[in-house]
C-alpha cells in the first residue's frame, strides 16, 4: 500500500494531520540538540513512576506541625490535632490521618518526605505552575517541551520506542513531551491495542518504516507505524501477569493497578505518569482532602506490596508532587486558597535517605502568607536524572542547577 493513499482514506491519519502541535518535532533546532545526546549506563535500569497531584494539594494539613501553636491559630477550625488521628513522623510533625498505607512505608524505611519544595518567584496559576513543573522551568521561562521528555531525547537506553515513557491516562501531558521523542498516553492496554486495529493501521505496521525522517508526510507515517507497533508490544506484554492484589476501586487505583501489570509483565518503559485531581480544596477542605490522600496512601502502599513480592520494588522511584501548596491562613469557607512551596514524597524499596529529609518552611517567617521554598524543586529533577535514571541532568535542565546528594 502506498503511504500517500493511507494518508488519503485513514482517517486516524486524517485527524492527526489537523493537529499541527503533533507535527512540531520536525522543527529545525532539534537537529541540534541530536548531536548532544549520549547514551545512560547499561547498569542504570531503572524506572521512575510521576504522580501529579492536581490542583494544589494543601501540603500543611498533609505533614502536620501537630504542636505548632502559629499552625492552629493561622487554621482555627481546619487544623487537625493529635487526638484527631495524626500519625507521628517526629516529635513534631505528623502524616493526615488517612495516609495509614504511607505511614506503613515510612515506617519501614521506603518513603521519603521533603519539605518547602518550590521555585524563586511562585506563580499561583494552575496552569502556569504546573507549566513549570513539568517542564522544569524557571518561573521566568517560556519552554515548550517536559523535562521527561527532554529525558527521552537524551538517548537514555532504549528511549527509541516510544513505549519508554507511559502517561497512564487518554492524553499525553506536557512532562513527557521533547523535542524529538514523546511518551505515549496509554489508559489500558487492551483499549490502547483496539484503538489501532483499523485495517489501514494493521496494514501498515507490518510494513517498512522510512529510515529517515525528511518531510512531515514521513513523519506522520513513521510515528503511525511506530504506534500501532507499540500498541501491539504493549498489549502481548500485558498477558503475561495479571495482578491479584488489592487496589482501591477509585481510578487511581486501577491506573496503578495496571502501572504494577506492565512492570511486572516486563515491559521495558523507564518512566510511568500519573495523576490524581481534585485538590484545589477552596471550600470544605477537611472531607474532599482526606478522601483524597486516603486514595493515594492506599494506592502506592497496595503498589508497593505488589512490586515487592514481585521483585521490581527497589528497581522503581515513586516521586509525588503538586504544584503548588495552600495559604498559611485558612479562608472563611473552611477551606484554603494557592499557596507556594509545598512537600514531595519519595517512596522505593532502594532510598538511601527514608524518612524526613529536611526541616519544614517556618510558619513565624511567611512569604507574603505562603511558606518560603527552600528547596528548588528542579534540584530534585537533576538529581533524579543524574542519580536515578544515569541521565546528564545538565542536558535535560540546563547549567546551573545544583543536585541534591545522596537521595537515590
């Protein structure tokens, strides 16, 4: 079949040509950045799974200073108290009450908790900070590509396929977007495979992909064929293991669910990004936040068990973050409004630093009502990519950022 006459009568092929931000890895400066690429060390062969939380997930009712009295009078009735079910982390801050699955984890040494985790000039857009974030940007910046992707750019091994970055979901966020490599958004494999199984589609992955990428005609044909190809990777793989653990039955649980399946089932992707919604927590905060958190803490303690007895937990980085916290002060709904700096967790069966990694942000010493960040989160990205990954962190970030040492 001639590629000019599938173009003409798929109509996959049809729609994606109307889309022109699906054509902008042909820009020229890309072939620039090509010959910068160097490849990871082989013995780097291991993976890192993104959970974004969406909207602003109040950091402070999260890790609770439970004997800050600044903390109970800046929050009146939104505070929780000890006696209230806080989980002790120190003598003096606490997980929510209903992150008993992370307190199991904490407690045997895999997770890991840092605090004021932010940028110099926070902006309190949803949009533009998560921009930020998964983009690795400073907040002066304008970038078009995720730092994940710009990841897979960077030749780490196998990053060719586009299976080596899996956003479990029906649409590709910009993290895990580069200038010549993208991830791919996959919600199950078996809708992902019956998604490509057009009879043009199946004709063309059994045919010869061109070996060089000279128009957008080429481009588009190539990146179909390398989809239906990895479509059909993707859902052979997932026969291999079916799990039998619990998960919550929330969506979040049945994404991890499926995260834990192709781990398990061996499929060769080096990143894996998830998301959970619902955090921006205005009005009544205390039911819809803890609802939350008890899905999450469920969620990656039924994952981690589940990668544990399957052997893949110490080869797997869990890295959890918002993308931004809440105000100090709660408002007069009893809820709270956009903050800045905010906690990330870490969690792994291989962490070289469980526990509390740093002091939290003084609530005697606010930025204009937000807690200060003291830790710029794109040090957290470096030393990820560097540590973690056996990426050159200064590729994918830029000079200037300094890596925090010892957490991976």
């Amino acid at each position: 079949m001639q590629r000019r006459r599938f173009l003409q009568s798929s109509a996959l092929a049809s729609t994606l040509l109307l889309v022109p931000k699906f054509l902008h890895a042909l820009d020229r400066p890309e072939t620039r950045l090509a010959a910068q690429l160097r490849d990871a060390p082989a013995d780097k062969a291991r993976r890192l799974l993104v959970v974004q939380l969406s909207g602003g997930n109040d950091g402070l009712n999260t890790i609770i200073p439970y004997r800050n009295d600044l903390y109970y009078k800046a929050r009146p009735t939104l505070a929780l108290r000890e006696a209230e079910g806080v989980l002790p982390l120190s003598d003096d801050l606490g997980l929510h009450p209903a992150m008993r699955g992370l307190k199991g984890l904490y407690d045997q040494g895999q997770l890991a908790v840092l605090n004021a985790v932010g940028y110099p000039n926070p902006d309190r857009s949803h949009f533009r900070s998560m921009d930020i974030w998964q983009t690795g940007s400073g907040s002066e910046q304008l970038l078009t590509t995720g730092w994940l992707g710009r990841y897979l750019d960077s030749s780490c091994a196998g990053c060719e396929r586009p299976y080596q970055a899996l956003e479990v979901d029906d649409t590709l966020s910009l993290a895990l977007k580069g200038h010549l490599r993208k991830g791919l958004a996959v919600k199950t494999p078996g809708k992902f495979h019956q998604l490509t199984q057009s009879r043009y589609l199946s004709r063309l992955s059994q045919e010869a992909v061109p070996a060089a990428v000279t128009s957008e005609l080429d481009y588009l044909y190539k990146t179909l064929a390398e989809t239906a190809s990895s479509a059909d990777y993707l859902y052979e793989k997932s026969k291999v293991h079916s799990s039998t653990a619990t998960y919550p039955n929330t969506d979040l649980g049945r994404n991890l669910k499926t995260t834990a399946e192709l781990i398990t089932s061996g499929v060769e992707s080096r990143v894996y990004y998830l998301a959970l919604s619902g955090f921006d927590t205005h009005v009544r905060q205390h039911g819809q936040q803890g609802r939350l958190l008890g899905e999450l803490s469920d969620g990656l303690a039924a994952l981690a068990a589940d990668l544990q007895k399957n052997g893949e937990w110490e080869n797997t980085l869990v890295m959890v973050f918002s993308e931004f916290g809440r105000r100090v002060t709660q408002n007069a709904s009893n809820g709270t409004d956009h903050g800045a700096a905010n906690n990330v967790f870490l969690l792994s069966g291989a962490l070289r630093k469980p526990g509390l990694l740093n002091a939290p942000a003084s609530l005697a010493d606010l930025d204009q009502g937000d807690l200060r960040y003291q830790v710029d989160f794109r040090s957290l990205y470096a030393s990820i990519l560097s540590d973690w990954l056996g990426a050159d962190d200064k590729l994918v970030l830029g000079p200037g950022i300094e890596r925090l040492a010892g957490l991976v």
